[in-house]
C-alpha cells in the first residue's frame, strides 16, 4: 500500500502505478492500494481555477 500510494503521491499515472505494482486491473491498484487518506484532496481542489460568471449576476429586487 505504501508503494502505490507514495507512487501516485509522486504524480505518476494510475496506468504507470498499475503496471509497476504488477496489477492486472487498475481497481486493485486504486481502491486496494492507495490509501486515500494520504492523498492531498483539500490541496488538489485549493488548485482548481476559482468559477466566476462570464457575466454579471442579474439583481433581483423583491415588489411588495
């Protein structure tokens, strides 16, 4: 386990682990051999681009 997950820690691909863990199905080595407790979610997401409208949201005004 601490093979597979310090491999995909190091950004090698799920393929690359997969054959270097001599695996035959890559759900073994997703599921069974990474511990994804180690694996940096929150980090990840933080990297995504923030979404932003192309255009203004419309204002709402509520009539009573």
């Amino acid at each position: 386990m601490t093979f597979g997950t310090n491999l995909t820690l190091s950004g090698a691909a799920p393929r690359v682990v997969m054959e270097l863990m001599r695996h035959s199905d890559i759900k073994l080595t997703m599921k069974i051999s990474t511990d994804a407790g180690r694996l940096p979610l929150t980090e990840s997401v933080n990297l995504l681009p923030p979404i932003t409208p192309k255009s203004p949201l419309p204002k709402f005004s509520i009539v009573s």
